[in-house]
C-alpha cells in the first residue's frame, strides 16, 4: 500500500509542476510544506484563543 500511495503522490507532483513556474518538484513540494506548516499553525492559535476564553 505504502508503495502505491509514493507512486500517487509522485504523479500529483508531477502534474503539479507542469502547471506551475517550479523547475523541479522539490521547490514545488518545499512550497506545499510550508503553505501547509503556515495553515496549520493559523489553526494551532486559534484553538489556542478559543481555549483561552473559554477558561
């Protein structure tokens, strides 16, 4: 399974990069993780702040 699911992941890279302006996939993967680290840490502060006030 673990295989298969590289394999997907391979392709969607691929596809990905020839519809952007990246040379290569791991400036486009680099980009996805941190847009993916920054949406993450939004939601980190925000249950944060929800917990804050609800104390």
């Amino acid at each position: 399974m673990s295989i298969y699911m590289s394999f997907v992941a391979y392709c969607k890279l691929e596809i990905l990069k020839n519809f952007s302006c990246y040379k290569n996939q791991y400036q486009l993967k680099s980009l996805i993780l941190i847009k993916a680290n920054q949406a993450s840490m939004e939601i980190l502060k925000k249950l944060q702040n929800e917990a804050k006030s609800a104390a």
